[in-house]
C-alpha cells in the first residue's frame, strides 16, 4: 500500500510537445544527413574568401611588375604572343588594374587554355599558367560543384536549401519556451551539468551566425544550375532584365547567351549576345577596344575576348571587386561601334541586389572586413555542425541511431505546411521530401528490424 500510495504521488512525467518532437526530428535527419556537406561548403569558402591575398602570394612572380614609362601597346603584346605560340588561338586580353600588375593574354591550343603573362613595359614573358593549375579555382569547383560536374552542382544546390530547413527548425528548438534569462539562450551556461553544455555550445553559436549563415546561402544559390537558373530567367522574364537602353539599335534575337563566350558578372550571363555587322572586312585592332573601354570608363580590371568567329563580337567584361563596377559591353569587331553597353546603372533592382550579394558573398565588396566577417561565419558553421555531431554522439543509444520517434500524422499538419512552402520554394527540398515520405513509409516502418535501429 505504502508503495502504491508513492506511485500515486509521484509528479507525472513530462510529456514532449508533438510539434517539438516532429521539428527535432527532420531538424535531427537533415543535420545527419547534410552537415558533412555545409562542413565543406564552409571549409572551401572560407579559402576562397582570401583569393586575392592567396593569389598575390602564389603567383607573385607572374603577376608584380616595375613601371618603367610607357606601357606596350596592347596589340604589340599580343603579337609577341603569337609570335611564341603560333599553333595556338588567341582568346583574350587583360590589361592589369594598376601601373604594378602584369598583362595576361589567354590562348587555347589543343591541349586546352593557358594564361601567358607579359610585363607590359617590356614585353617580357613573367611565364604561364595552365587553367588546371591554378589553386584557388580547385578551390571554386569543389566549392561550386564538388568537383563533379552537374551532379555535385544539384548535391550542392541540395545541401544549401536544406540548410535553410536545418536554420528554420533550429530556431524553433533554440527559442526559449518560457521566460528565462541570457544563460542558456544567448549565453552558454558552463556550470551546468555537461549535456547542457553540450546542448548550449551548439543551439547558441547557431543562434547567433543564423543570419549570416541564411545570407551566404541565398547570395550562393544565384551561382546554382537548377535554382539559380530558374531564378535568373524569372527575374528576366518579370522585365528585371536587359532595358533597351543598352542597345545601339534593336535588341539582337541571339540564341547565344554572353556567359557561353565569357565570364561576365551574373546580372550578364543570359544577355544576347548580337552579330558583327561586316563580314569579310578587316577587323579592328585590339588597342581600338581597349580605347573604348577607356572612354566607357569600364573598370580597369577588365577582360577583353575576341570574337570567336566572323561574326562575334569583341566582349568587355569587368567583373571586379565591388558590384558597383560591374559591366559587360559588346563591340563591333569591324566598325569598333559599342552594340550593347550593360552596365550596374543599368541593373533592375533584382540585378543589383544579386550584384552585392555575390561581393559579398565573395568577401570583395568592403575588403578586409567583408572577409573577416564572412570567415567568422564560415567557422561559426564548421563548429555548429561538429557540435551536433557529438551533440549527437553523446546522446545516442549503444545500439541504433537513435533518432527521434515520428509522432502522430495528425499532429504534424502545421509543420508540414512549413514544409510545403520551403519545398516550394526550393524545388529540390520539394523533391527529396517526396522521396524521404515514401522511404519511411514503404520501408522504414514496414522493417521492424530498421525501426528499431532509426529510434533504439
């Protein structure tokens, strides 16, 4: 009796919201199954955000140069060029930024692209670099695509948008369900016995770099081939796209986009690209267009590609650090007239927006601070996701991975409004939870052996 009468005055035990439940729960499978790819993401970016200094320091030989009077002019550089590689084609030209920086001619021949960089004082060759040898654009691929093409672009792009449903969950597990004070909330509580610290090293820094985390993802998926091409043709197709003012005369019906020819700044790359009017006449020179880029004012750290064939046209792209000097313009490979002149004036305000979220992304726009910022961010990602991994590892079962329990279809309806919605506006999150909702509910549940093992 006296045993019965203490199990009758025993304090219920705490029964778990089924919302709160349901959030740990694809909080926890997308965690498990995404964290090791935004560890790389992190770790990648966070090299590339230094390219500029890593670079200086790499190619220092290829790329500093002595004023010494005038500079060659840039037609007699690129025939010293060809004069050395007579088998091969040349590609483009770039003048340098400042009095200190080497020319660089590009060349294609049989055995692929190489950068020839030239002293433009002298004329000298400082030497070459194949576009496989250059480390920070290792560093891009892998970064962009994983170093597998359009597969590890959708992986990618995949990764990203999952984040931000790892961010939404989150959140809602970070925040507070009744008062409390900073510790535990916003400050991690180092008293406390060790699962609450454990717990606090990881929701709290994820609390604080959240909104810097959800920038770097959605100024990254402009660059994805899925989502970012559909955002791209929406944001042409809305009348966000190219003003006719750009164009000396009508707009040209080209199938062939700027980006198949050069690399332009985003606001660009579907940008038609018009036809020389002239074939058969005698070309202009390439000191004509870098006159042009003169008078145009385009930044200095542009590049100049040469027509592809009798048709093409001379392209200018400048794709410098800050958005604001962005420009693409096209010329006349015969008559040296400017066809199309696209500049971040001339951006609509998605392109603009687009414009700064990239730099910023990049860690270019504010220099020195933009890279420190964004390199805390991408550390910041690195630690939240190692946290939870031993978050994770410590809570676990001996056997079986110990992920939460699914609770009552009936009590997920809010939730998977959610869902929905982020689904919808990423097609690949849409896609993946189809295909999670059949695995668990074709296999998972239906192997009595996998249950246990998913929520030992």
């Amino acid at each position: 009796m006296q045993a019965l009468h203490k199990e009758e005055n025993a304090p219920p035990k705490k029964k778990t919201n089924p919302l709160y439940k349901t959030v740990w729960r694809w909080h926890f499978y997308a965690g498990m199954i995404f964290a090791p790819f935004l560890i790389i993401l992190a770790f990648t970016g966070a090299i590339y955000l230094f390219k500029p200094q890593i670079e200086a320091v790499l190619y220092q030989d290829y790329y500093d140069v002595t004023p010494q009077g005038e500079k060659m002019a840039a037609s007699e550089q690129v025939e010293l060029v060809k004069d050395s590689y007579p088998n091969a084609t040349v590609t483009s030209y770039r003048p340098g930024e400042d009095p200190g920086r080497s020319s660089e001619v590009n060349i294609s021949t049989e055995n692929g692209t190489t950068t020839v960089f030239l002293n433009p004082y002298t004329g000298e060759s400082l030497g070459t670099l194949d576009s496989d040898d250059r480390i920070m654009d290792k560093i891009e691929e892998f970064h962009g695509e994983l170093m597998a093409g359009t597969t590890g672009d959708r992986i990618v792009e995949l990764a990203a948008c999952w984040a931000v449903v790892l961010l939404v969950t989150g959140l809602y597990l970070w925040f507070p369900k009744k008062k409390k004070n900073l510790r535990g909330t916003l400050i991690p509580r180092f008293t406390k016995k060790r699962k609450i610290v454990r717990r606090d090293l990881h929701a709290i820094p994820a609390f604080w770099i959240a909104a810097g985390m959800l920038f770097l993802i959605m100024t990254g998926l402009p660059w994805s081939g899925f989502w970012g091409t559909n955002f791209q043709n929406a944001a042409t197709n809305t009348g966000e796209g190219y003003p006719p003012s750009i164009w000396t005369g009508s707009a040209p019906t080209s199938d062939v986009e700027t980006q198949d020819i050069a690399d332009v700044p985003w606001a660009a790359e579907t940008l038609p690209v018009p036809e020389s009017d002239g074939n058969g006449l005698t070309p202009v020179s390439i000191d004509d267009v870098v006159s042009t880029a003169d008078q145009l004012g385009v930044h200095p750290s542009y590049t100049a590609y040469f027509p592809a064939d009798q048709s093409g046209v001379f392209t200018l792209s400048a794709f410098p650090p800050k958005a604001q000097d962005e420009a693409t313009v096209h010329i006349d490979q015969y008559s040296g007239a400017v066809i199309a002149d696209y500049q971040y004036e001339n951006y609509g305000w998605i392109g603009k927006v687009v414009a700064w979220g990239i730099t910023l992304h990049k860690g270019t726009q504010f220099g020195i601070i933009n890279q420190v910022i964004s390199l805390l961010i991408c550390l910041g990602i690195i630690f939240v996701a190692v946290t939870g991994f031993y978050l994770w590892w410590k809570r676990k079962p001996k056997e079986g991975l110990g992920a939460p329990k699914a609770p009552p279809a009936k009590t997920m309806r809010g939730f998977v409004i959610v869902l929905i919605a982020l689904g919808i506006l990423f097609p690949l999150v849409g896609l993946t939870l189809v295909i999670v909702w059949l695995v668990d509910w074709l296999v998972i549940q239906r192997v009595p052996r996998l249950k246990r093992f998913l929520h030992a």
